[in-house]
C-alpha cells in the first residue's frame, strides 16, 4: 500500500511496489485520457531549492494531466528561506496547502529530515549528491520498456559516480533485481561512493571499477551516461581538469551491441556528441518523456487515486 507513503530513498518501496509503479505508468502511456481526472480537487506543492528543468517540469506536467493543480517556487531566493526561515517550518506551511510535496534541496538528507515533519506524502526530487529516486521510476521504466525487464543485465555507469545522485539511486534500484551486473566507468576521482560498494558486496552483487569507456563498451546492455556535477565541485580546477572525462560518440559505439539501451538522466553537457542522438540506442530524449508518467503513476499511488 503506497498511500500517504514518502519517497525518500530509492529502496523505500519495494520490489513489488515499483513494479506497481511501472506498470500503471505503461497503463498510463497507452490511454491517458483514462486517468485525466484521477487528481480533480488535489494540490501539489512544488518547492525546488535547486535548479531543475526537467523533474519540476514533469512532476508539474503529472499533477495537471491528472486533472490537479500546482503551487510552490522554482528557486530559493522567491522562498522565505532567504529570511532565515527553517527548512522544516517551510514544509510545515506547504504541507497545511497541498495534498503531497516534491522537494529538491542542495543539502544530502534534507528530504528526510523534511519528510520527519511533513503531514502528507513527501517525494525526493533530488537530495544533494544523495538520492534521486523519482529519476529512478523514470530511468526503470525506460529500462522495461526497451529490455522487456530490469534483470539479468549488464549496465554500465559512466561518468561522475561520486556526486551523480541519479546513478546512486538507481544502482540501488537494479541490485535488487536478479543477475545484474554494474560496471562503474569513472576516473579514480569520481568513483562510487563506498557505501555503495559495501552494499553490493553484501548482496553479493558482481560489479566492477575501470577508467575507459572503450575497454568494456561491448559488453553492456545498458550504458547510463552522466554529466560531471559541476555545482558539488569544491575547487573549480578539479572540475575543469575531469568535465570532458567521457564523450561518447558514433566512433565509440562501433563496438556496441545492436540493442544497447543508452541512458542519461539530462541535462548532458559534453559527454554525448550530438551525433549519437540519432542513432536508435540513444533513448535519453524518450527518458525524458517517460519521467512525466512515472511521476504521473507516483502520484496516483501515494495519493490513493488509483479508483478514479
Ligand atoms: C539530474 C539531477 O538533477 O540529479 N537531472 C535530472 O533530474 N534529470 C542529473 C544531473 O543534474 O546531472
């Protein structure tokens, strides 16, 4: 049962629980016109700390195509945080308006200690270099639909591993799916946080940690690029020296296989060339389309709409 649930983390709900996710998402993709006044009368309140274009833009999207509304800010400085208010009597007051909150905040952990004060269904758009996991609803479906399942698949994660809040959520989304394996593509400087190695290593998860791109492009089922996360950078010269690490172009994916998916949670900078976006793989513009309705499918769950 995921109404009135938060979503904090990407293993807050279970196996089971996203694949009810995904698979009213594709209920919603074949007729949307069914679920068109499932959220008639409800608000989503929408408070972004950080900077974002797509996640706000399809949460909201999601709530107006469910026949709800919307209020929140786009950006800090139009919030009374810039008053000294605290985070936690911020979300008191959204929570008094609206019927669930999606929140992104610079800082790692802050959806949680939120969600500890917040009456109605809180989501983690984005926590600092922690979590993302309505990024991973959209990136699993994306997944389901080109592979048919999110198992028995090697995926490689290319790029900045250490800040890169996408990959952490979705690594520990797919290790919980049978015979996965992760390879992790970064230069030593990026590479994945420990406490994620340490959990694959209890799960007993089979992964590896290389630096080029090109040694292992043949091997994967899936490829999920990221950008190197300027902002979390505490010296500018390190982030000039690792930004153009990866670019993945047509040369490089001679040696792939035919049906490799590539993936890239967006926005990209330099690390795919633009050549590649017309190759059939690159399905990173579909992912975009698909984060609408797995927030869509998210609402209508932690809600309890699914009746309408
Ligand atoms: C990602 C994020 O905000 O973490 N973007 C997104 O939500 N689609 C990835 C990124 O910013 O690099």
């Amino acid at each position: 049962m995921l109404k009135g649930r938060h979503l904090i983390n990407s293993e807050d709900f279970s196996t089971e629980e996203i694949q009810s996710i995904i698979s009213l998402a594709q209920k919603i993709i074949a007729s949307p016109q069914r679920f068109s006044h499932c959220c008639d009368g409800k608000l989503l309140g929408t408070l972004f700390f950080e900077p974002s274009t797509r996640t706000r833009l399809s949460f909201e999207a999601a709530m107006l195509r469910l026949g709800g509304r919307v209020i929140g800010f786009a950006d800090e400085s139009s919030s009374s945080s810039t008053k000294g208010e605290s985070l936690v009597d911020t979300i008191r007051t959204v929570a008094s308006y609206a019927d669930l909150l999606a929140m992104r905040h610079t800082k790692e952990g802050s959806s949680f200690l939120a969600s500890s004060v917040c009456p109605v269904p809180l989501i983690n758009a984005g926590d600092g270099g922690h979590q993302h996991p309505t990024q991973t609803l959209t990136d699993l479906l994306t997944i389901v639909e080109a592979k048919g399942q999110p198992e028995g698949l090697c995926v490689g994660f290319c790029g900045d591993l250490k800040f890169g809040r996408t990959v952490h959520s979705l690594v520990k989304a797919m290790s919980r799916y049978p015979d996965n394996r992760f390879i992790f593509i970064s230069p030593k400087e990026l590479h994945i946080p420990n406490h994620i190695k340490i959990e694959l290593d209890r799960l007993g998860v089979e992964y590896r940690e290389i630096e080029r791109l090109e040694e292992v492009i043949d091997e994967l089922d899936v490829l999920y690029m990221t950008r190197v996360q300027k902002e979390r950078f505490f010296n500018e010269a390190d982030y000039i020296r690792l930004k153009d690490s990866y670019i993945l172009d047509k040369k490089k994916l001679r040696s792939a296989k035919k049906d490799l998916a590539i993936l890239h949670p967006l926005p990209r900078v330099n690390e795919i060339h633009p050549e590649v976006d017309s190759d059939p793989r690159a399905l990173y513009f579909r992912q975009v389309g698909y984060g609408m309705y797995a927030r869509m499918a998210l609402i209508i769950k932690v809600l309890g709409v699914e009746e309408c």
